[in-house]
C-alpha cells in the first residue's frame, strides 16, 4: 500500500514538474522473470522517480547508504525496498565487506525473478556525457547467473545445481530538455534488453574480471545509443541552438514534435558537430556567428525562440480562430486562476529559493530540492487553507480546501502557460503587421541558416558512408 502511494505521489510530482513526460519502448520490458535495470545518472532522484513511476515493473532500488539516514527520504526509499550501496567517501570501515553483503541481496532477489534497478555511473552530475561505469552492475549480474567453477554449484544456492538464471539487463535512457527548469520535457527510453550468460564465478564467488569489463562495455554501450553525449558542454549548447532552428521551419510552437525526434536529431547534430569541428572549423565558427547574430535580431523583435516566428501564425485563419479561442478561454478562467496564484505563489516562491540555497553550485540535484520543497509546502498551503476555512464552515470548509486547493493551483498553472502562448502570437501578429519587411527578412535568414545547417550534415553522412 505505501510503495502505490508512493509511486501515485511521483507521478504527480513528476508531471507538474514537466510540462512533457514521454515513455519510449515500454514494450521491450520483459513483463516477468529476472530484470536488472540500468539508467543514466544526470539528475539525482528525479533519474529513479521516473524509472519506479513509469516502468511496468515491480522495482528495487540500490541506492547509496546515506539516503538510508535522511528523515524522510529513508522512509521513501525502505517502502521501495532498496538495498543500500556502501561508498568509500560516505562511510567508515570495510565497505567491501559490506557491499559484498548487498550483492548477495541483490543477487538472491533476481534469483527469485525480481527487479532491481542501479544507476552504473554511481553518482549523479552534469557531465555533458555518460561517466565510465562501475562495476557493479555487471557483477550482480554475472554473479546471479553464474555458479562456481564449471558446472558447480551456486555459492549460496544448494538447490540450483548449476542451472543458469535467464536474466536481462534492461538499459534505461533519460533525457531532459532542461533538466532544472519547471515545465520543461522528460523522455524515459527504453532499449533492447541485454542477455547475460553465465560465467564461471571464483572461489571468491566474483566473476572473471574479463567478463565483467566484457558486460559493463555492452551496458555502456547501450546507455550511450539511448542518451545524448557530447565532449564538453558547448557542443551541447551549439547542438541545441542549431536544432532549434532548424526544427522551426518545421514547426511553431503549437506543433511540437516527440522528444524522442528531438534526441535523435540532436545525437546526429553532436556527431556532425564534432565531424566538421576537426576537419572544417572555420565553418562551424561562421555558422555560431550567423546564430548569434540571428538569436540578437530575435531578441531585438521580441521573441525568445525561433518557433515563435511562424508566417502560420498570422496568415492561418484556423490559428487566427484558435488565438481568438484562447483569449476567451483565458478569460473565463481567469478569476480562479487568480485564486490559485494568490494561494500558490508563496509556496512556490519559497520551495524554488530554498531549493536553490541548499543545491548551491550542483545543478544536478536541483530538480530534486525543488520537487521535494513543493510536496512539503503545497500540501501546507492546503492545511493553512483548510484551518482557516474551518473556522467559518465547518468540515465542509476543510473539504472544500482540499477538493478545491489543488485543482485551482493547476488552473493557475495552465492559464498563464496559456496566457504565454497567446502573447506571443499576438505579439507575432502585430509584429507581422507593423514590421513586415523585417518579418520576412528573419524568415530568410533562417531558411539560410538551415540550409546551411543541412548542407553540414550532409557533408557528414557522407564521409561517414564512404568509411563504411
């Protein structure tokens, strides 16, 4: 009952959170039998929220030992059933020893054909590419398939006589379009699980140090296929510049494509990128001068993203119909909009400030601060609401906070995203119409930015054809 209330509160969380949450390849989870779970580790608990709230699967968690202490955290991650993983830097004595002892645990639960899932990287961060992986994934692993010897019996097992577990490492990509920003996306992509053979273990009961660096290659592998990677991080932000102009010719901001298209392109913009960096550098330097001179005469006009600058805007008479539509529906709501943001707003001021003071510098655990400051302030804020309610109605007063508290926060919430939108295509609009020379001539400009931009690429495929 605790672990579905759990998982019940991440899913809320994690939706108001993200604006977008996508779930790739959910069909390539084998729905019984031994699985073992592995996912990048950009974005601290957020990265196994997503895996307990969205995978079709029954999961435990290794996680590492200090989580355990927290106050509150420890309670969420013992109603998961976790297994506490044993750092150097986050305990004293034989740690070996003890995370011995969790492999045995971990190994037992697969055996029983349960679920675990581990983050291999072994600590959350914001590298702008998959960190080399540890050791241990592979070595549950191997360690759960395999016996001692050839054909022995299993170390802790009398009863296996040496028959190998059908196991399946399952690698779980994340991918954030900006991982501490509020109403940003979330892609969850699941791969083609990964089958384990069995390994002969040593007297020690670990696996060949071969097979384990063996595992862990095709594990990262695999991670890397689902994720996106680049050198450094100015390669990323090069790639999401470009993409985004060159994704607007395709579409405005009404029409947003699957992120899992967006991450596809984005992977093959970071290959390209770093193609044309070592053979023709001067032009990948022209084309981030022509974006940034593009970005300022954008910023100059009044718009942040290029999408916003869609002739479809202003010459579509069903876009025309559906702005007419929003604006009446943004003034019907408004009134309990204005409620939910009178009631919210100080709890969401205070969660994103205390948020921001305890991640200071790690903007990998900002994402976490901030969703956790939010389930303790607003279920407050309804409290407060439901106190003062009571004391002028009665119990219903304190069912009308908590029937109507939250659902006015989300009205709240939709409305001024609504209210954005529909600025910026009046604002499109009306620059159309006083500024319409200026209108074509950024039009232009990005057509020849993506032309360029695809003639780059093409340049890449082929040299990465003619290689083949």
């Amino acid at each position: 009952m605790l672990r579905r209330a759990v998982k019940v509160v991440l899913l809320f969380a994690l939706r108001v959170f993200f604006r977008r949450v996508e779930v790739v390849g959910r069909e390539r989870v084998p729905r019984e039998g031994a699985c073992l779970f592995v996912l990048n580790h950009p974005n601290a608990l957020v990265d196994p929220a997503f895996l307990l709230a969205y995978a079709p699967r029954r999961i435990s968690f290794l996680a590492k030992s200090p989580l355990f202490r927290m106050p509150v955290i420890g309670l969420f991650v013992r109603a998961l059933d976790s297994i506490p993983v044993y750092r150097k830097q986050d305990e004293k004595g034989d740690t070996a020893a003890l995370n011995r002892k969790t492999f045995e645990r971990a190994a037992e639960l697969l055996r029983r054909g349960g679920t675990i899932a581990i983050c291999p990287e072994g600590a959350s961060h914001s590298e702008p590419y998959l960190l080399p992986l540890k050791s241990g994934a592979a070595r549950i692993a191997l360690g759960s398939v395999s016996v001692k010897g050839e054909g022995g019996r299993g170390q802790d097992e009398g009863d296996r006589e040496g028959t190998p577990l059908d196991l399946k490492i399952v690698p779980a990509g994340l991918y954030y379009t900006a991982k501490t920003t509020f109403r940003s996306g979330a892609l969850l992509y699941f791969g083609e699980p990964i089958p384990v053979a069995p390994a002969g273990l040593g007297p020690d009961g670990e696996p060949p140090r071969e097979a384990v660096r063996a595992l862990s290659d095709r594990v990262a592998e695999s991670l890397r296929s689902l994720t996106l990677n680049a050198d450094r991080h100015e390669a990323l932000a090069m790639v999401a510049r470009a993409e985004r102009i060159f994704s607007a010719a395709d579409q405005d901001e009404e029409d947003e494509e699957s992120l899992e298209r967006e991450l596809r392109r984005r992977r093959r913009f970071v290959e390209a990128y770093a193609y044309h960096r070592r053979h023709s550098a001067p032009r990948v330097e022209a084309l981030e001068r022509r974006l940034s001179a593009y970005e300022e005469e954008l910023r100059q006009a009044g718009f942040e993203d290029p999408r916003q600058l869609s002739p479809s805007t202003v010459a579509d008479y069903a876009r025309v119909r559906k702005l007419l539509a929003r604006a009446l529906v943004f003034l019907l709501l408004l009134p309990a909009a204005l409620a939910g943001a009178a009631l919210h707003y100080p709890a969401y001021t205070l969660a994103g400030a205390l948020a921001t003071r305890f991640a200071r510098q790690y903007d990998d655990v900002l994402s976490t601060f901030k969703i956790a400051a939010a389930l303790l302030f607003f279920p407050l804020t309804w409290g407060v609401l439901a106190c003062v309610l009571y004391a002028f109605a009665g119990w219903w007063g304190v069912l009308a906070a908590f029937a109507l508290g939250p659902p006015a926060g989300y009205v709240a919430l939709r409305t001024r995203e609504e209210f954005d939108r529909f600025a910026a295509g009046t604002r499109a609009a009306l620059f159309f119409v006083r500024e319409r020379s200026f209108f074509r001539q950024l039009l232009e400009e990005r057509r020849r930015i993506r032309r360029e931009i695809l003639a780059l690429g093409d340049e890449y495929e082929k040299a990465v054809d003619s290689k083949q």
